[in-house]
C-alpha cells in the first residue's frame, strides 16, 4: 500500500480500466487523497 492505504492491486485495476477506456487522469478525492482512511474516497474519470 502506498501513501492512500490503497492495495496494490486496486491502484493495477484502476489503472487498466483507465488504459482500457482511454481515461488520461484519474484523481483521488477524500480521506484516501489525504492519506487516511477514515471515510470513502471519490474517484473522478477524465
């Protein structure tokens, strides 16, 4: 896990869905954004 607490194998899928659906910016909104996990975290697709 890195500086969210996301598992790394969450952070592949999100990464070959993004890739998959051409999404060039995936940004991280909530408690994951500001390293704590104490709420659930946004994820906005461009």
């Amino acid at each position: 896990m890195g500086e969210t607490g996301i598992r790394q194998q969450v952070i592949e899928e999100i990464q070959a869905l993004a890739q998959k659906y051409n999404v060039s910016k995936v940004i991280l909104f909530g408690s994951r954004a500001r390293g704590i996990s104490e709420e659930p975290a946004i994820l906005i697709w461009q």
